[in-house]
C-alpha cells in the first residue's frame, strides 16, 4: 500500500521571517511591521499576528499569502 503524505493544514500566524521573504525588508522592519500591527489590533507585544491582519495591513491579498506560506 502506498504511503500518502499528510494533509498540511494552514498556518494561522506570521512570523517577522516570513515578512522578510515575502516583502524583502530587513528583519528590523519585518518586526517593526508586526509590532505596529499589534499596536493596531490593541494586542500584547507577545501577541501572534494572524494572516489575514497582515493581509490588511499590508495590502497583499490573503490566497496570495498562504500560497507563499504552503510554498
């Protein structure tokens, strides 16, 4: 019988690396983005920042996000 890889499920949050690939910023502006996001969202500074309150922050579409997530 076959061995069939397990489903992925999709990330919820977005860490300052993945800012960085995505956008090419430093890692200091990459963090320096979610912080304001935080600040925004009125979340703790050790709060997750989810996809999608980066999506709206940043402009860039949500599917185009996790596609580069699940990359």
């Amino acid at each position: 019988m076959p061995h069939l890889p397990k489903k992925v499920q999709p990330r919820l949050v977005i860490y300052a690396s993945d800012v960085e690939r995505m956008t090419g910023r430093s890692p200091r502006t990459a963090r320096k983005m979610l912080q304001d996001i935080r600040k925004k969202n009125n979340k703790s500074k050790n709060a997750f920042v989810t996809v999608r309150e980066f999506a709206e922050h940043s402009g860039i579409d949500e599917t185009s996000i996790r596609d580069f997530l699940a990359s």
